[in-house]
C-alpha cells in the first residue's frame, strides 16, 4: 500500500475527517476503497445500501478518485470505480484548544441542530448573501463555527471565505 498524506491547512478541513471516521461502516466503507478500486456494484454488495453517503464525505474531503474501468467484453459498457489513496493526515494549523473544543462539539452536534443552523444560512445564501463574514454580522455567529458548520453538510461547499450551494451532481 502506497503511504500518501492528505495536507491539512485549515482545522475546518478535518470535519469530514471525523465524519468519516465516527461511524464503523464509513470505517469500512474507507478501508475497502483503500484496498483498491471498487465500483458502485460492487461496493453496493460488499455494502449494501449507504455507502453513497461514504463516497460523498470522501469526495467533500477531496479524498476521492474517480476513474472509469473498461469492460473485458469489448461491446460492454465502461463503469467508474473508485478509491481512496490518503493514507496519513499531514496538519499544518494552529488553533487554540477553545476553537478545537468548538470543532469538536459541531462534529458530535445532532443533526437536528445543525440542521436548525444550516437553515438560517441557506437562507441567507439565497439571497445572495454567501460570504462568511455577512453571514456572521446576519445571524451573530462566530467565524469558525460557520465555516465548520458549511464543511460538515454536505448540502454546501466552502471556497475561501465564499459558502455555495453543493451541486446535486454524480459521484
């Protein structure tokens, strides 16, 4: 196995980290992918249903390749099939234990909060009002927690200081 680290600049960065690694069966689900280059069919009977909530997580931590497997029937049709590659995090951030504490309380948050805070925010983007720092006068939020709240859903994507809505595209 090729040992490859994922950089990590940003403490926001590791949410998706720890999603990925909070549930056993996303654990699988990386450790199988890490393995080697498995397809939807096949992830689907190694699986069952629900690991497309896994590849997401790993395609928002950047963690995911994509690649298509050409069939050994020349007239067949070609399937993507994916992996995982990163092996070790490399982290370069400096954060007080109060804003890792705050990181820490939004991974474990319920859904049904974070949910409730992910509303006030898409609203706010709706209107076209999508960079962090008008987003935190709006609503009285702290910078740190807005931007790990946007990086734990998968429903947006955080570019800089910009929060955009997540395109409903194919893994």
């Amino acid at each position: 196995m090729v040992r490859r680290a994922k950089l990590i600049n940003d403490i926001v960065e590791l949410i998706p980290i720890f999603q990925l690694l909070s549930s056993e069966y996303h654990r699988k689900v990386y450790s199988a992918l890490l393995d080697g280059w498995l397809t939807i069919e096949e992830l689907r009977k190694n699986f069952g249903d629900g690991f497309e909530e896994t590849l997401r997580i790993l395609k928002h931590a950047g963690m995911l390749e994509v690649r298509w497997r050409m069939p050994p029937d020349p007239a067949g049709k070609p399937e993507k099939e994916y992996h995982v590659s990163y092996t070790h995090i490399s982290a370069n951030f400096y954060v007080s234990l109060k804003e890792f504490n705050r990181i820490l309380e939004i991974v474990f948050m319920s859904d049904d909060e974070i949910e409730e805070h992910l509303q006030k925010i898409k609203r706010e983007v709706e209107l076209g009002r999508n960079s962090v720092g008008h987003i935190i006068k709006t609503l009285n939020y702290d910078p740190l927690f807005v931007r790990a709240i946007v990086k734990k859903s998968l429903k947006f994507n955080l570019k800089g200081q910009l929060i955009e809505f997540a395109k409903d595209e194919e893994i």
